[in-house]
C-alpha cells in the first residue's frame, strides 16, 4: 500500500463511527476521535488535524460522508 492509500484508509477508519452531514469546521472537530490531536501515522511521520485543519475551509462543507473528507484531504495535501 502506498503512501496515498494509507492516509485514505486511516481518514475512513477515523471517521468510520462518524454521523454525516457535517457542516461546519466545528462539527468536524467534534467527530474526531482526539479532535485536533487526532494523529495520522505513516512509517514515522505523523500528522495531527491541527495540522491538516488549514487544508479545509467553510466552502467545503457540508461533507457527505468519510470519502467526501478523505478525497479533498488527499487532494489538497498533493498525494
């Protein structure tokens, strides 16, 4: 598995549990497990949403589901 495929199977498995739409950047942050100290890990990098969190903005929402979030995170990470 790559890099790519990683970070987007650790994002559904994130938000597997998560009820949907949300809405607001708020809502986001509630649904994550540890909120902005949510860590994703790869080999050994890891990255928090506090660090991704400037990845998303207002327009963005609503989210429709956890591929919805998953597909915009790795689209506007580059991977």
């Amino acid at each position: 598995m790559d890099v790519k495929e990683e970070v987007y199977e650790q994002i559904l498995a994130i938000l597997k549990d998560t009820k949907f739409p949300i809405n607001s950047m708020e809502e986001m942050i509630a649904a994550l497990p540890e909120g902005l100290d949510t860590t994703c890990i790869v080999g050994d990098v890891e990255v928090t949403a506090r660090e991704v969190q400037s990845l998303v903005t207002e327009k963005d929402f609503p989210f429709k589901n956890a591929k919805h979030v998953a597909d915009l995170l790795i689209e506007r990470a580059g991977l």
